[in-house]
C-alpha cells in the first residue's frame, strides 16, 4: 500500500461547495445527518461485486464481500474495510440510544450500526446508499484503489 492515500490529505469543501458538488439528498444525509427512504434507495438490493467508498471523501468504507441482506431497506455490511476509517458515536436521538457511524475523514454522517448482524461480527452497519459512490471490481484499479482488490480474494487490511 502506498504511505499516504488520497482521503488522508482530504480537506472538507466548504457547506457552499458541498451543495455544488453533491445531491440535494446527499447533502441531507452526509452534512445533515439525515436518513433515506428505506427500500427506494440504489444500493439496499445492489448484487454487484466492488467497494463502497465514501460519496465525499472517497474513503473505502465497505466491500460486496460484507454486504448481507438484512431486510430492513438499507445497505447492510457485517464490517468496514478497516475500523480506522470509521468513526462512531453515540445518537440519542429519534427518543431512543444508536451508535452513529462517520467517515473519518470527511465525516459523512453514513448511518448506524446494530449488535444485530450474522457472523463473523454480530454486527450489522446500516448505511443510507447517498452517502456511498460504488465502485465495481473491475474498475477499481483505475479509481485508484487497486490495493484493494485482496479483499475480495479473502484477504482483510
């Protein structure tokens, strides 16, 4: 892997330009905390095989590899590519106690994560498709995240 990566340089457009840049949703989701219809969003039924990235960053967030259907309307992974690009917090809102999820970088709000999940983790990471770009595999390498690529053959970072 290369010493820096592209998102570890990463400074946050300002609220102006991040309106520019993303959808109106993905604005709400991202910088708002909000959350997306369930079931009427690109990637709750997605099967294709690639990475999900962070939709203003660009940090590799999760693979195919750990994304499980969980039924409740969102895309639903088992576990990050790496817990270093991942922030969590407590949520107390909505009258009730989540653990909200963050890019590390660009600090998108992504969605929450539940101690409901299969195995291997137990846990499920519930993440609103606007605040995710996809990549399919075999476009990684020109994306530029082709050290990624070992973990779909299995390997983990």
């Amino acid at each position: 892997m290369t010493d820096k990566k592209k998102w570890e340089s990463f400074v946050k457009p300002s609220p102006e330009e991040l309106r520019k840049q993303l959808t109106p949703e993905q604005f709400h989701i991202t910088q708002e905390d909000g959350t997306e219809a369930p079931y009427r969003n690109p990637f709750h039924d997605d099967k294709r095989v690639g990475l999900y990235v962070d939709v203003v960053s660009g940090e590799p967030l999760f693979t195919s590899m750990d994304k499980f259907d969980s039924g409740c309307g969102w895309p639903s992974f088992t576990q990050p590519v790496t817990k270093d690009l991942i922030s969590e917090r407590v949520d107390r809102k909505l009258f009730q106690e989540r653990v909200e999820v963050r890019s590390k970088y660009g600090n998108s709000h992504l969605g929450h994560v539940f101690e409901d999940g299969p195995e291997p983790t137990g846990l499920r990471y519930c993440i609103n498709s606007a605040a995710l770009r996809f990549i399919p595999k075999e476009d990684m390498v020109a994306a530029g995240y082709g050290e990624y690529l070992s973990l779909f053959s299995g390997g983990r970072l």
